[in-house]
C-alpha cells in the first residue's frame, strides 16, 4: 500500500492530527510503501486503540 499524504482530500485538516501517519510516520519524506504486514500490524494496533487508524481518503483522479 502507498500511502502519499498528497493525495489525501483530507491533508490540511483536524483529520491530520488523528492519522496514523502523523503519529508514527510524520518523519517520512514523501510517499511511503507499506506492505501487507506491516498494514494488518498497524490496523491491529488502531483496532485496540494504540495508534490512531489511517485517515488516508484519495483525491478522485484529476482533482
């Protein structure tokens, strides 16, 4: 999975500061690549509340 906070309709916004990316991967530059188990790890850590779940909600294309 990619994830690109400039893709996401909701960059700029109160979203940002409840997203898991924020939180654990605010450091990145630029696009990240996680792979399937690093998804379901992070998933399984939002489903007990230890990290916030992924807020990412892509543009539609040519937005």
């Amino acid at each position: 999975m990619r994830i690109d906070c400039d893709e996401c309709v909701m960059q700029h916004t109160a979203a940002c500061l409840d997203c898991v990316v924020g939180h654990l991967l605010r450091d990145a530059l630029g696009p990240i690549e996680v792979d399937r188990e690093q998804a379901a790890a992070l998933e399984a850590l939002a489903d007990v509340g230890l990290v916030p779940q992924l807020r990412l909600v892509r543009r539609a294309v040519g937005e």
